[in-house]
C-alpha cells in the first residue's frame, strides 16, 4: 500500500481540483454548458462528465466498484480510447441534452465519494498512480474548458463576458524592442528526469545537439503584431508556408481570432467582453501558421522545443502567472502569459514507450501532424506548468492561448 502521508495528500489534491472544475462552470448557465461551437471544441457538460468518467474507468471499475453510471455513459463520454470501446461522435457532443446538467453534477458527486473512500481504505502505488494521472489529465481538460467558453461567447453579438472582473490597465508597449539571451550550444540535457509526475510524452531523458542560438526575452506584443498586420503580412505569400497560406486565404485571415476593425480601430474579444486592442499585451490566438510568418517578416524563426527547454528554468510555484512580462531578466520569463509555438513537430523522444494499456493511448497515438507548444497561459492551473511539458495542437489551431516568441542563430 502507499504510504498514508502520500494518500492523504492525494486526497487533498483530489477535492481541490475536483472544485476548481466545477468553480470554472460556476459562472456559465445550463445552456452555457451543453453548447459546442466547433468540432475542437467540447461543451462544458461534457468536460465534465469526461473527466469523471476517467476515473471510473480507469481507478474504481480496476478497484472492483460496480456502475456508477448507465451504461450509456461508456459511449458518450469516452474522448478517443479505442481499447475501452466506442466513442460518440465528437463534432456532435452539443447535441448531447440528455444526462441533464443535474445528472452530471450527480454523477460527479458518486464518483467523488468512491474514489475518496477508495484513498481512505488504501491503494496500491498503480491505482495512486492513476489517480495522480486523472487529476492533471482534469486540469488540461480546466484549461480547456476556459478556452472552449471563449471560443462559444465569441459567436454571440453582444460579446458577453465570462468573468466580470475588471482587467489591469494596459501596459505600455515595450520601446526598446527586444532583449535576447544568447545560448552558446553544445549538448543538452533535454526530457524529464525527477521521479515526481509528468506525462509519458515527456520522456526519456536524452541528449540533444544545438547549434548557438539566441531567444527572445519577452514575447510578441499586439503592437508588434498589428505591425505586420498594416504591412499586408497576410496579403504577402511569400512569408508563408504553402499550406498555411492556402489555409488561411480559404478561411480568410486577415488578424488573430477574436481581432475587430472598425470605425473606431482595432478591438478584441476576451474573457471578459469586447475592449480595445491593449498594444502591450502579448499577441494571443494566432497559429502555427501565422506565427512561422511573422518570424520570417521580422527576420528571426521560432525556435525548436529544445532550444527552448534548453534556455528556460522552471517557473517558482508562487510565481507562475507572469505578471510583469516585460521583465528582463538573466532568463527569459516564459510562464503564464500563453502557450508558445516552436518549429518541432509532436513526435516521439528517443527510447519513448507509451504506457502500458488503453492509458497509453493518452498520448503516444497523437504523434504525428502537430506542432508543439511550450510553456503555459493564464489559464493553466497552478502547478501545472514546468519546463518539460509538450502541449501539442495542429497548425491550423487558433482558439487555443497561442503566442509568439522569436529566437535566431548565432556563431
């Protein structure tokens, strides 16, 4: 049995992000909920019932619990694990009205209560383990239900807001330009090696050659974009990649999602309405696509996931959230503002062995077609941030908290 400290605080950590799941739903309505703007997207319902419906799968129905839920539940709420069974089709999880939100919520409640009496009585070190996994496998899907909100808000012609909190003043864009820090090359140590969590895609540890290099201090403001943006960047083909300029002419780029011009200028939406374009904020919401243009207007390139691992340090944990970004520091402050796009492809690590089971189709069977960001946004849960993490999207992904940040050869 694992030791009680350790299921103790396991416990813990299961009733804090079990909560913060459901403080996230707090501000949206019923109908809010069973909505689905686009087939990335899922309903919040859904998120919700997914996550919970991971831990009866994957920890109680292991432990023994009988159903928790009708047998329905093991189609409408399996997202992509082909060796537990059927899914139901995920561009169609709006049309979902039935369970209820009321039905989920009990749901939630029943699961909760078993796997709390399940840590209780004790579990092996397998059955902590996936516990540990479900519990940050529920904070990406947190994060996305944030971004997922966005995405749905941003259809309604009153711009509504999700949260009515007031945003900070704007800051001032940055005058100077960019500050780089230079990073001399040689062989780096790249992957997790502590014996703390992290996902399987994050390892093996192994050993990388680069070439010198240098990174941008901060990331690329509104200000900096608009100016490509007012130099026809999106009208000029030879900044982009052949397939990224055909994607965008078909769905008619001209800025980054949620970007308006009017009368009056440049808007954006956000989370907490409609506002004016704030110049100093890092640029959000742009593409693989777009952000590989940009580089190649300005004359600098992303910089591979490597590169990056290689010039960052972990975040403090009291300090994840960057709140001055403009800080320049010994080490660019790369943590909270929003995920940044590098020129790697998501592909497996040397020696990589995805997990034993259907757990193992959580990561290893999305290797191929996508690009990894690295980082973390605002909308990251605390402690969910370090600096091995691989976030994957396609190039074409835009709704996600997506950013910029430039790097350039040396020597």
């Amino acid at each position: 049995m694992t030791g009680e400290m350790h299921l103790g605080r396991l416990a813990s950590d299961f009733e804090r992000v079990r909560a913060q799941t459901e403080a996230l739903a707090g501000p949206l309505s019923v109908e809010d909920q069973c909505v689905q703007s686009m087939p990335d997207a899922s309903p919040t319902k859904w998120h919700r019932a997914h996550t919970t419906w991971f831990f009866e799968t994957f920890v109680l129905r292991p432990a023994g619990i009988e159903r928790l839920s009708p047998q329905a539940f093991e189609v409408l709420f399996n997202s992509y694990y082909n060796a537990v069974g059927e899914q139901y089709d995920r561009p169609s999880r709006g049309l979902l009205t039935r369970p209820s939100h009321d039905e989920v919520t009990e749901y939630r409640n029943r699961v909760d209560e078993h796997v709390l009496a399940l840590l209780g009585e004790g579990v092996d070190e397998a059955t902590a383990d996936r516990i540990e996994l479900g519990l940050h496998h529920e904070q990406q899907h947190q994060e996305l239900i944030v971004t997922d909100v966005k995405h749905l808000l941003s259809f309604n012609p009153t711009f509504p807001a999700y949260s009515a909190s007031k945003l900070p003043d704007p800051e001032e864009a940055p005058r100077s330009g960019l500050r780089w820090t230079s990073h001399p090359g040689g062989v780096a140590p790249v992957g997790f090696a502590e014996a703390s969590f992290h996902f399987d895609n994050e390892g093996p540890l192994h050993s990388v050659l680069l070439q010198p290099f240098a990174i941008a201090q901060r990331l690329v403001t509104n200000q900096e974009y608009l100016e490509f943006i007012e130099d026809r960047g999106y009208q000029r083909p030879e900044l982009w990649l052949s397939v990224g300029w055909g994607y965008g002419q078909e769905h008619g780029w001209r800025a980054p999602l949620y970007w308006h011009e009017d009368a009056d200028g440049w808007s954006v939406f956000t989370l907490h309405g409609r506002g004016p374009l704030r110049p100093g904020d890092p640029v959000t919401h742009v593409s693989y696509y777009e952000a590989d243009a940009y580089a190649r207007w300005v004359g600098a390139r992303l910089p591979t996931e490597q590169e990056w691992e290689a010039s960052t340090a972990d975040p403090e944990p009291a300090a994840l959230v960057e709140r001055d970004p403009w800080t320049h520091a010994s080490q660019p402050r790369v943590y909270g503002a929003c995920w940044q796009w590098t020129a790697s492809s998501y592909a497996p690590y040397p020696r990589y062995r995805p997990t034993e089971g259907a757990i193992g189709e959580y990561n290893g069977k999305f290797m191929c077609g996508q690009y990894v960001l690295r980082g973390s946004s605002f909308a990251t849960p605390a402690g969910h941030a370090r600096r091995t993490y691989r976030n994957f999207f396609l190039p074409d992904a835009r709704w996600q908290l997506s950013g910029i940040r430039l790097a350039r050869d040396e020597g």
